[in-house]
C-alpha cells in the first residue's frame, strides 16, 4: 500500500494542485474545516488545526456525506468540519468527504 506523506513541520503546508497534501491525519483520514471549494474543478481546500491548508480534489464517484447521509459537493459549506479520506495512490486526491458523523 502507499504511504501517505507525513506532515512537513517547516513547511507552509499549502497545496497546488502538484505535491502532498498535510492535515491531521487519522488511520489515512484527513480532518480539517472547510476553506474554500471550487465546485467546477471539484476541488476542496481545508484548514486543519494548525492551520495548514491542504487541497484534494475529488475523484469522479467520490462519496459526500453531511451528517451520514449520501449529499453532493453544493451540500458543503466554507466552515464545515469534515473528515477527508486520501486516495491510496494520490495524496492530494480524495476518495470520499464527511461533514459530521
């Protein structure tokens, strides 16, 4: 399986598309809050608790879930605190994106 990048302590922690992505994690997930989204490139940026910003875009079928139930990227809202789970052969895309439990 790929490892997933660990968290560069110096860095800016900011992605562009190219490169890793670094929130904190937990068992392969990401969790952080909603910074921005850019629905037309499917594209989410997220803020974790240090303040880092990592930016995944979403695979064609990805799962969206507000609150455990199945949503589309229009349901998630700049704010929300969503957990993200990294594509195993692509750090900086994602498989699917939680709001809630």
């Amino acid at each position: 399986p790929a490892e997933l990048p660990s968290q560069d302590a110096g860095g800016s922690g900011v992605t562009t598309g190219a490169g890793t992505a670094t929130g904190a994690t937990l068992a392969g997930q990401v969790q952080g809050t909603i910074d921005s989204i850019d629905a037309a490139r499917r594209k989410v940026t997220i803020r974790d608790a240090q303040g880092n910003l990592s930016s995944y875009k979403l695979k064609a079928g990805a799962a969206v879930q507000v609150q455990g139930h199945k949503a589309s990227l229009s349901a998630l809202t700049k704010g929300d605190a969503v957990t993200i789970t990294p594509a195993a052969n692509d750090p900086t895309s994602a498989t699917s994106i939680a709001v809630g439990s």
